[in-house]
C-alpha cells in the first residue's frame, strides 16, 4: 500500500502501518499533532457502535465510518481545494467558500487508499458526514448524527435534546431535528448543496 494521496505533501508524517486499524489512526493523527481529532473521531466511533446496534445496522463496519470520517484533518483546507480540483471534483459554492467542507469527501479517498477501506456504504457515509446528502443511507444518516452527537466542542451540544428526542422515533428524524435547529438558528455558514437536498429529503419522511 503507497503513500498515495498524501505523497504530494511533505509535511505530513506517514506511520508504518500496524495492520490494526484504531493504532494506525491513531498514530497517523498524533504524529501529525492532531490528537483533539483523534479523541473526536474514538468518540464518534463509540457513538457509531452504539447506534449501530440500535438501530439493527453492522456496528463494526460503523465504527470503522467513525474512526475514519476526519482522517484528512492531516491535509491543510487549501491543499484539499487543490487536490479537489486536479481530480476534477464537482464543488458546490459552500465548498468553494469553506475549503474544510471538503474534508469530508477527502477523508473518504484517504479511506479508501490509505487504509483500504473498500466497503461502499462506509466510503459513502464517510463522504456526506458534515452535509448528509439527497436519498441518504441508513448508514450514512447514523455516521452524520454520531459526528454531531460526538461533537468536538467543549460542553453539550445546544441540539442535543432535539436530537435525542429524534432518536426515540428514527435516524431520519433525529438528522431532520439536527438539520432544523441548524437552519432555524442561522448556524449554517453556506448551504451546501447536499445539506439542502438532504433537509428537502427529510422533510418528506418525517
């Protein structure tokens, strides 16, 4: 397995590879001083178990969405809007704007060619994790609520009781709950276009 989508950067440093997946996450993002992402992403991954087995989906397979859905945190917002454009992705105004939104698309070719991951409902989850997208999987509605619920603030996320709330009925309405406190409190910074096409999605099922 090459470096891959990190050899065209220097500045990051590249652990041999242990074979065991929570290590080498770990080991990639302490070496790259990014040890607050690791205890984000270990919480998400707890988070991503839990519902997982709630919610009748494969929980190792989810934990795996959770361990990895920042894994691009190493690579800097302005060389991920490069790598974007070389590869020829599709950029919505909101990523454009905001290049860290990307990371989440990022962090899933990381996924896949750094650590292997060839499983398609865990790369598709680890894509939309910040927007959701239009027609969501269960699995990626579950890795987009764990990565809010898991939040990597200080104190209890102000949606938390909408939210848990949601949690009682379905995945569905726990990201509608989430995405409506979002959009109702002007805490989006630009509507990317798959979080628009997700809330119209939402709507309709909840």
């Amino acid at each position: 397995r090459g470096k891959m989508i990190f050899e065209k950067y220097n500045y990051v440093e590249i652990p041999v590879s242990s074979g065991e997946l929570v290590r080498d996450v770990r080991e990639l993002l302490h070496r790259n001083g990014k040890e607050k992402t690791f205890r984000h992403v270990s919480q998400v991954a707890e988070v991503c178990r839990e519902l997982a087995e709630r919610f009748g989906l494969d929980p190792e397979l989810c934990e795996i969405g959770g361990l990895l859905h920042d894994i691009s945190a190493v690579i800097s917002p302005a060389d991920m809007m490069e790598y974007a454009v070389d590869q020829g992705f599709e950029l919505c105004m909101a990523e454009r704007k905001y290049p860290f939104l990307l990371h989440q698309r990022i962090s899933a070719v990381v996924a896949e060619e750094f650590f292997g991951i060839d499983e398609r409902t865990v790369l598709s989850a680890i894509g939309c994790h910040t927007t959701l997208k239009a027609n969501p999987t269960r699995a990626d509605m579950l890795l987009f609520i764990a990565d809010k619920i898991a939040w990597d603030q200080e104190g209890v996320p102000p949606f938390s009781d909408e939210v848990n709330r949601g949690l009682e009925v379905s995945l569905e309405r726990a990201c509608y709950e989430y995405m409506r406190y979002m959009n109702d409190n002007g805490k989006v910074l630009c509507p990317h276009t798959n979080w628009t096409m997700a809330f119209g999605y939402l709507c309709g099922r909840v």
